[in-house]
C-alpha cells in the first residue's frame, strides 16, 4: 500500500512537470513575447485579494496581473493602448505597459 501511495505521488509530480516545464524554459531564459493593442481593464476583488484583468480587445487575449494600476484619473472601463510582456506560451504575464489610446503617452508601467 505504501508503495502505491508512493508510485502515485511520484506520477503526479512527474504530470506537473510535464505542464509547468516549457513554461519555465521560457521563464529562466527569458523568452518573452510582446503583444501590443487595445485593451480594457477589469478589477476583481471578488476573491481574498484583488487584481486586474486585462483583456485585449484586438487578441480577446486575458492577461492577469495581481497589482492594480492606478488609473482613477482615467477609469478603468476606458479603452488604453497596453503592451504585455509574457512567455512565449502566453501562460505567464510577466509585464505591462499602458498608453492613453489618443496620444500614446505612457500613462503607468508594471516595471
């Protein structure tokens, strides 16, 4: 019994590596990839903390990032200009950049 307690511990670990790994390569050799358009940013606080989700309107990509702009001055319903820096497999959201759409002044960076 311990044995199989064993072997199947061993076959979950080896399952997770299995997912997690190319994201990782990307990750520690800092392959990354931009992607550039317009985006819209939602709040959720409905878990125990909050964060922001960005959603490219171009890609109807969704990145997640746990820091929540500062954007009172603009609201955050608006329509910005991002770039997001993420893995090359887009699991991981590494960066972001917003713009105001009309000028393309950099408005708030992550970085």
């Amino acid at each position: 019994m311990k044995a199989a307690k064993t072997i199947g511990v061993l076959l979950l670990g080896i399952l997770l590596l299995t997912f997690t790994l190319p994201s990782l390569k990307y990750m520690l050799f800092k392959e990354y990839d931009v992607v550039k358009g317009e985006c819209v940013i939602d709040i959720d606080s409905s878990g125990r903390s909050a964060e922001a989700i960005f959603k490219m309107l171009d890609t109807d990509e969704i990145f997640t990032f746990a820091d929540i702009p500062k954007l009172d001055a603009y609201g955050k319903k608006v329509p910005y200009s991002c770039t997001m820096t993420v893995t090359k497999d887009h699991k991981w959201e590494i960066g972001y950049k917003i713009y105001d759409i009309d000028t393309k002044k950099l408005i708030l960076t992550s970085e």
